[in-house]
C-alpha cells in the first residue's frame, strides 16, 4: 500500500466476518484480506447457548475460540436459546449489529454463494443500519471454487449432513478432491443447498493448523453430525 504526503497510511473501511466456521467464510475472509479494501476487525457467530456449539454446523464453542486465535480476529457471539424463533433471533442480531455498528464497522462479509432469497434477506436486514453486506463468492461456479479452495490449502472437515439428499457416511470426511469426485451429481461441491455444513481448520487464512480429531456420529433433528474435538498440537490423533 502507497504512503500518501504526511507519512500517514490510508485509512480503509472496518468489516467483520459472518462467520459459520465452515469453508465458504473462511474463504469469504481469505479474499477480502487479500483484495486488501476492508480491514477485516472480527467474526460474528451464532452460537445455541444449550449445547455450546455453532448453530447448524454443531461445532463446539472450544473450537469455534480455536478459530479466532489462529485467525487472530475476536468473535462476538451471539448466544441463541434453542429452539430458537425468527424473533428471537432477529432481535439478538440486530443487537449484535448495532454494537458494530457503533464501534465503526460499516461492512459485513458474507460467504453466500448463490441463494438469492438468503442475500436478499441479508440485504433487507443491513438496509438502514449503516452496514454494507459484502459477498466476494457470489455467482462463483461452485465446483470450480471448491477446488480452488483445496489447491490453495484450505482444509475442512464435513460437521453436519443433510441424510434426505447426501448419504450419511459422508459426515466427518475430509473436504478434498476425494470427497468431490464420490458426490452425487444432484449435491452442490459447496453444500450451499444444505447438503453438508463443514469445519475449516487449515489454509492461509489462519496463522496455524488447529488439531482436532474425529468424535462421535449421531442422527439429530433429521441431521447426521460428527463431532470433532479439539486436541493438542503434536498428538498423533489430531489432524493434520
């Protein structure tokens, strides 16, 4: 970045990340900072107070903190009874967003990539705010981003899958070239339907790898979940 007459360098735009922990804003993240017109400030999560995890994604809290470490960014985390009413939720975003918006953010990431109800809601809910939705992913050729996000060391791990139109085993594999090529042709290579929800633990978007090693499978609320545990960096259970 040039260095304007005075020495002082060029003040750029704050931003936080809509982050789910999945690929797609840790991806959404990798961009932004790389294009270099957002300071990126932080994360904003949803996250079901019950349980401790990230919701839909069922990814723990610890995890979820391991996150923002290695992304060195703070999350605020807006904590979700469950269940959880579109009121409810509403109402505890709007908060959290305002509180953004009062400490000089004035853009919110978003890592959607082709739904256009969803970015019209997102849109509708900014209108007014003083926040400006941002979406450096959309209208991508979904197949062609999943593989770009491999070849550049993103590493992701499958939390959460839709068994009504993804086969089950796939929870807890890998996001990698592997797992693209045994997709049914009717799945999106992102998920970006529902069919699959993933962890990014790896890639340039974080300072270091985070060590997590496979839990437990279960069936909930018509979802398959595995759950992934955070681990100590050097034990021989973790990945990578």
């Amino acid at each position: 970045m040039s260095i304007p007459a005075g020495g002082r360098t060029p003040t750029r735009p704050k931003a936080i990340v809509s982050w789910s922990s999945g690929k797609d804003s840790a991806w959404a993240l990798h961009l932004v900072r790389a294009r270099g017109d957002l300071e990126i400030v932080g994360l904003l999560t949803t996250v079901t107070a019950e349980f401790s995890r990230v919701a839909m994604h069922a990814v723990r809290e610890t995890l979820l903190d391991a996150q923002s470490q290695a992304l060195g960014l703070p999350c605020r985390k807006v904590k979700l009874p469950w269940p959880c009413s579109n009121e409810v939720y509403e109402r505890e975003m709007t908060e959290a967003l305002s509180a953004a918006r009062a400490a000089g953010v004035t853009h919110v990431v978003f890592g959607d990539l082709f739904l256009r109800d969803i970015r019209a809601y997102r849109e509708a809910r900014l209108a007014g705010t003083g926040l400006s939705p941002v979406f450096p992913l959309w209208d991508r050729d979904t197949r062609a981003l999943a593989g770009e996000m491999i070849d550049a060391g993103l590493r992701a791990t499958l939390t959460c899958v839709d068994p009504r139109v993804l086969d089950a085993r796939f929870a807890g594999r890998a996001f990698d070239g592997a797992l693209l090529a045994e997709l049914p042709s009717t799945v999106d290579p992102c998920g970006e339907n529902g069919e699959f929800h993933t962890f990014a633990w790896a890639g340039p978007m974080f300072e270091t790898p985070i060590p997590v090693a496979a839990g437990e499978v279960v069936e909930r609320d018509g979802f398959t979940f595995a759950d992934l545990l955070p681990r100590p960096a050097g034990d021989p259970a973790a990945q990578p």
